[in-house]
C-alpha cells in the first residue's frame, strides 16, 4: 500500500484539527506504523480516549484509497510529513495536519519568509485598500503572502502579491473539488499559477460551520506572524490571531475607525499588545536581521508607501464603479433574484434563516426575530447559508437570498 494512503487513512480517521503530534511523533511519523499498532497499544500512550482510539481505528483504509485516488485523477498533488516540500512549520503545532492537497507549486509552502494577512469578508474600502496596499509591498521584498481565499480582505491580499509579481498560498476550509465560493474561483486559478491552493481536507469535502475555524492554524502556523486588518469584535480572523498567539507566531494588527464596529476587533488587538501597523516597514523590521538574506531589495519604505499604495487602489476601485455604472439602460426590469428549494443538508437554524430571507435586503436582527433565533445563531446560519452560495451580504449588515 501506497505511504501516502496511510496518512490519509490516519488524516481522516482522527480528523482534521485533533491532536496529532504526540501521536505520530511517538512512532517516527511512520502513519504505517499507526495503523498496524493495536488499540490497547496507543490508549497505553495517553493521547486519546479508548473510545476515540477504537473509533479510528476501525476507520476503513478503503476510504483512504478512495480519497487518494480522487486527488490523483483532479491532477492533486498530495503532500505528507514524509515529503520534502511538507512545511516544517507545521510539525510543530500539536494539531499538526498530516495531509495537504495542492493545486500549484508545492515548493511556495518551504518559503521561510511568509506573512498571512486575514480580516473581514464584508470589508470597508479603506481595509481592501490597506489589505492589497501591505500585501503588496511585502510581496515586493521577497513575502509569500498567505491567506483564506475569502471575498474582502483575504482576496484583496492574494490580489496584492500577484499584482507585484510575488508568490500567495490560499488555504481552503474545504475540499479542493468543491463548489465554494464559486465566484472566487477565477482568482483561486490566478494563484494557481503564482503560488499554491491547498487544503488539508479531502477533495469533496464540503465546507462547514467548523471547517475554517480548523482551517485557520495552518494559516497562522506557515508563517511567520500574522497581520490583522480589518476584523469586528467576533470576526473568524481573531481566532486566527489567537492561534498564531499560541503558536508563537507575532500578531500584528491595522488601526481602524473606533467609530465602526468592524474595526473594534483590530483595535483591541493593538491594545493587549498586538504590533500596530502603520506602515511595511513595521512588519519589515521585525524580520530583517534574521532574514536579512532571504529579503530582496533591503531599502526601508518612504514614510507613505501605504497612503501612495492605498490611494491607487482606491482610485482605481472608483474608476471601475463609474465604468460600471455609467451606462446601465433604464428600460429594462431588473430581475428578481429566484429562489431555490431549501436543500436538505443545512443545520436547521440555516433553514430557519433561509425561509425568511428573499430578494428584498434585511438586517441581521430582524432575520434573528423572523427566524426565531438569536443574532448569533442567526449570523452563523448566515455564514453557513453564504458558504453554499444561498445569501449575499450586503453593506449595513443586510442579507438577501443569492441567485
């Protein structure tokens, strides 16, 4: 049997997220080894429960293969523990992953002098701005720049780095051969070519409520910090700054408005002692004497390199929207958005929200009371309901159903 079906085989049977160091550590990152040991042998380590070590270790090695050989035929490459392009980084985190199925260049993942950039989806024009400004700038001197593939600020940093001709890794929540965000997908084949698309979960595996949380250590632990940049009170991008935190990776966070609530998160960031960025060189100083080799051009920035990057960004955003909106005929009747029948494979507070959401925009708290549910089952329904492409978020904390 084929080393790389055994790591898949142990990758799905203990499940992504779950505790894998001491385990594979303990018998030589040989997955081999694991799934020949007996029960009593690895409940006798102290790592798991009996239960769970019955429970995954029953686990067919048939659905390994079968994962294997999906990834195979989507032209996958599939990278284990054993494999010289596997991060070192990520051996050292207690719930290390112990697949990872790549769409791209392999070799990206190696690069020692990696940042990740993560904050809200809904994000403001002054946080994409931003977002693409540091990303861009960081990719200018040698930065492989990591995100989550999201609309909002993850996509405006893989746009950043590609932009000036540096290398992006996307890290997915799900399987590679999955319908998520589809409208992403031009830029998730854009990355392909200047970097890599990865996942740790098998080809089709849907995404979930619990699969980007799981997701968001690999995201912190391939770099070396992680930079926060437009993130609300309880934005998913702070669980990745925690993690990071426990990591003992930097965390650097964006200064925002106090006024707006999706800053509230960044803001508190920088008062429990979160690196406050103002400019590239903030990130850049952390890291130029013991990567001094590895950066490219080692000048500092002018004082408003992010106000110059920013401002042609947003100058270009704006052209764009007049472009678009120039000339719209007036004489045809926009149509309605149709909606689909509610599928049987969303949680129940999603089929909640999804019965009273249509094509007029409503606000989160009045889907919480026609849903019968709180704001924040509601605001997790909603995240499931985007996941599959059913609602689209608009500004003011509004959702309408998706065509």
């Amino acid at each position: 049997m084929n080393d790389t079906v055994y790591w898949i085989w142990l990758s799905q049977a203990l499940g992504q997220g779950e505790r894998t160091l001491e385990l594979v550590s303990y018998y030589n990152w040989n997955a081999e080894e694991i799934y020949k040991a007996g029960v009593s042998d690895i409940f006798a380590l102290g790592i798991y429960g009996l239960q769970k070590v019955k429970k995954f270790k029953a686990y067919p090695l048939e659905n390994a293969k079968k994962s294997f050989d999906e990834a195979v035929s989507a032209g996958m490459e599939i990278i284990t523990p054993q494999s010289k392009f596997f991060p070192d980084r990520l051996k050292k985190i207690d719930t290390a992953p112990l697949v990872l199925y790549v769409y791209g260049d392999e070799e990206v993942l190696k690069n020692e002098l990696s940042i990740s950039i993560v904050g809200a989806r809904e994000a403001s024009d002054y946080g994409c701005a931003v977002a693409k400004s540091l990303s861009s700038a960081l990719a200018s001197k040698g930065f492989t720049v990591v995100s989550g593939g999201a609309r909002g600020i993850d996509s405006e940093a893989h746009f950043g780095a590609m932009e000036e001709g540096g290398k992006t890794v996307c890290v997915l929540g799900c399987g590679l051969n999955t319908n998520y965000l589809m409208e992403m997908q031009p830029m998730r084949e854009k990355i392909v070519l200047n970097g890599a698309v990865i996942s740790e979960y098998p080809p089709k595996t849907p995404a979930g409520r619990t699969t980007f949380p799981v997701r968001n250590r690999i995201i912190s632990a391939l770099t070396l910090g992680t930079i926060v940049v437009e993130a609300g009170e309880r934005s998913g991008s702070l669980i990745t700054a925690r993690l990071a935190l426990e990591q003992g990776k930097d965390i650097f966070a964006v200064p925002g408005d106090l006024v707006h609530s999706s800053f509230l998160g960044t803001n508190k960031l920088i008062r429990d002692g979160a690196i406050a960025v103002f400019s590239p060189n903030d990130i850049l100083e952390e890291y130029y004497s013991e990567y001094y080799d590895k950066i490219v051009d080692k000048t500092r920035f002018p004082d408003d390199e992010i106000i110059k990057r920013a401002q042609k960004y947003l100058s270009k955003q704006q052209q764009k929207t007049q472009e678009q909106t120039a000339v719209k005929p007036n004489n045809k009747e926009i149509p309605k958005k149709v909606k689909a029948e509610t599928p049987e494979y969303l949680t129940e507070e999603a089929k909640k929200i999804y019965a009273v959401l249509n094509d007029t925009p409503k606000h989160v708290d009045l889907l919480a009371e026609e849903g019968g549910l709180t704001t924040s089952q509601t605001l997790s329904a909603l995240t499931e309901l985007e996941v599959y492409s059913l609602a689209q978020a608009l500004s003011g904390r509004r959702y309408t159903i998706k065509n």
